[in-house]
C-alpha cells in the first residue's frame, strides 16, 4: 500500500516530531531553531519505521530529514553498521557524514566515508571497525563487496539514497545492484532527492510494505 501525502503538516517546533530531548538540545545547539517542511513531514513517519520517499529541492535540510530519525533509533539498539547512506558523490558524502557526526556527538557515533580515491586497504581497515554509519559512494562501496569477503551489510536496518533521482537509472546501475544484493530484504529504505520522477515511482514498487511520500511543493 502507497500512502501520498502532499498535505503540509503543520508542526512548527523540533519538540513535535517525536524527537528525544537530547537531539532536539543537539539541533538547538548548532543553531537550529525549527524544522524544515521535508524534517516536519518525514522526521516523525520515519521514527514510527515507515518507507519514506522525499523530496524537496537543494538546500532544504533533507540530510537532517534522515540522519536524526537514525541517530534517535540507533541509540536504542547500537550494533554493526546500522545505516547506509548512499550517496553520487565525494563532496556529498562527507557532508553528510559530518551532519552525522555533529548529531552524534554526544553518544560517540561513528561513521565511515567510503569514496573513490582514497587507500582500498586502509578504507577495509575503518570498515572492519564496524563503524555505525557508512556514507558512500556506490562505485567504491561495490568494489569492497566484492573485493573482501568479510565485509557485511547484511544487517543494515537503513538504506538511504540521497540524491536517489542521481543514483537510479544511469551509469551507478550496475553498482547499486551488487549493493542492493548484499542487503537484507527486512530493511527501512528512505530516499530523497530533488523532485520525484519515474524513476523513484518504478523504484517505489520495489520496496515492499507501506511508503510514505512526501514532496515539498512549495519550494520547487
Ligand atoms: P539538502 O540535502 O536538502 O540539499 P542539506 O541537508 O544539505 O540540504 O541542508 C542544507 C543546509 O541547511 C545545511 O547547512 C544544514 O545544516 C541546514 N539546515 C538543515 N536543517 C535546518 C533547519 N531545520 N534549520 C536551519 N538550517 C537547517
Ligand atoms: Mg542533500
């Protein structure tokens, strides 16, 4: 079952979304005085262990979207590598990993960026700490899938794709399906993205059990 949902939730304060006090005390240290429309509207559904597909374009807070829904319920059961953020570029993966990092700070979160680029061996070394988040691009991922025979993400509780419309439908095919192969069917799938295009609709037909869907019109 597809559930859309276009109407704006109204909710003004990061205290309405379900959040745990201490992240909200994070959010309101960096700055952070309200939620963005994507945080309002996805932030809570995500807790509540939905699908999510979200859109809204560029600069609209989407990381956050995501990453404090997953800090809130890692720290309920922290083991492995919890989440993989995935992700078409260098840049943006350690942007992301860094919002990761800021929010969880408090309870020693850690992340691993996985990017072209960058030392095979040393990368597999951070991986086999089993670091909570991965953040990655796909190409780099793929390669240690299939290059160390240790290496599991088979107990991921969350996929994200961030700029999924980037990710689906180009030349990351055949690199987001080795990934897609060594994930566990029973798994949260968020992505978000600019716009939602045909792309994310034949790829929302792919996720079994309820979808959550919210697009920022507004702001487009
Ligand atoms: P997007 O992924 O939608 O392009 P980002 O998640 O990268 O946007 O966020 C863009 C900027 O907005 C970041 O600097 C981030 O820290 C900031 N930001 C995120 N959420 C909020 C918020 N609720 N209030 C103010 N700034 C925010
Ligand atoms: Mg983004």
């Amino acid at each position: 079952m597809f559930i859309e949902d276009n109407n704006m939730e109204n909710k003004q304060n990061f205290s309405d979304l379900n959040l745990k006090n201490w992240i909200i005390k994070q959010c309101h240290s960096i700055g952070l005085k309200n939620p963005t429309p994507i945080q309002t509207n996805c932030i809570p559904k995500i807790l509540e262990g939905q699908n999510c597909i979200g859109a809204a374009k560029t600069g609209s807070g989407k990381t956050l979207a995501f990453a404090l829904p997953i800090v809130q319920k890692l720290c309920e059961e922290p083991y492995g590598i919890y989440a993989l953020i995935l992700t078409p570029t260098r840049e943006l993966a350690y942007q992301i990993a860094d919002q990761f990092s800021i929010i969880g700070k408090a309870m020693n979160l850690k992340t691993c960026v996985v990017v072209g680029g960058m030392d095979m061996i040393e990368q597999g070394k951070q991986l086999s700490k089993n670091p909570h988040i991965v953040v990655a691009t796909p190409g780099r991922l793929a390669d240690h899938l299939e290059s160390c025979k240790t290496f599991t993400l088979s107990k991921i509780k969350f996929l994200v794709l961030d700029e999924a419309d980037r990710l689906l439908g180009g030349h990351f095919d055949g690199q987001i399906k080795t990934i897609f192969t060594a994930l566990p069917k029973s798994r949260q799938n968020l992505f978000f993205s600019a716009t939602i295009t045909d792309t994310l609709n034949i790829l929302k037909g792919t996720i079994g059990g309820k979808v959550f869907i919210f697009e920022d019109k507004s702001q487009v």
